[in-house]
C-alpha cells in the first residue's frame, strides 16, 4: 500500500508518494489518493510532492488526470511540486505539463497555492486543465 504522509501546510495539503506509479503500483496510488480528494473543495488546494517518485507511466499520469478533474469540479485547486528530472520528462512529452501546475520545488508551490484563489500561476508554472 502506497502512503502519502499528508501535512497541512495552510490551505494547502501536502501529499509525498514515493516509489513508482506504473501499471504494478497504480490501485495503490490511486486508493491511496481517492481518500484525499473529496476534502479538496472551493479554498483549499491539493499539491502533490513527488520529489520522491521516480517513474511515471501514462497508467499513472491518466491517474493524475482523474484526480484534477474531480478536484476542480469541487471548485479546489491542484497542483505538482518537485518532479525528477526523468518524471518531468515524462510530463513534456505526453503534454501534461500544459495540464497540471507545476513548480520546481514544495516551498514556491507553496506560497503560490496559499495566496487568495483570485490570483494566477506565475507565468510558466504550468496551465490548467
């Protein structure tokens, strides 16, 4: 079972996975993550570390994609922090750095994501979904 380590870092919770998120590890990331999701509302914002993934595979990235929509149809807000160079990689060449926000590293994320909702990513930090 893949754990996340939740902290509250203000309006924002912080989940670290680790390991890989392939098609042998995917219903564990996504068990895991399925019960964070619904406390992700109007206000509040899910970033996900992933400093410490490193691999994702489109199994794990159609996860992903799974998660941000149901966020964003409760109105929160979600975002990726941290990714290794080989996980960014990943990101560039399926697209999927024009779906997530992504930030170089937790604490600009940070910052960004607990600044009021009517604010915008920082230029280059990912669009939407």
């Amino acid at each position: 079972m893949m754990e996340f380590s939740p902290q509250q870092e203000g309006r924002v919770l912080v989940l670290t996975p680790a390991g890989r998120v392939d098609q042998a590890h995917v219903d564990d990331f996504q068990l895991a993550l399925a019960g964070f999701l619904p406390g992700c509302t109007a206000g509040t914002a899910l970033l996900l570390d992933l400093s410490k993934v490193d691999f994702i595979s489109s199994i794990g990235l159609r996860a992903l994609m799974l998660a941000i929509r149901q966020i964003k149809a409760q109105g929160g807000r979600m975002a990726l922090a941290a990714l290794s160079p080989l996980v960014r990689e990943v990101f560039g060449i399926s697209r999927f750095d024009m779906l997530f926000e992504i930030f170089p590293d937790r604490a600009g994320a940070l910052a960004a994501l607990n600044l009021p909702t009517a604010s915008k990513p920082p230029a280059g930090q990912g669009g939407t979904a």
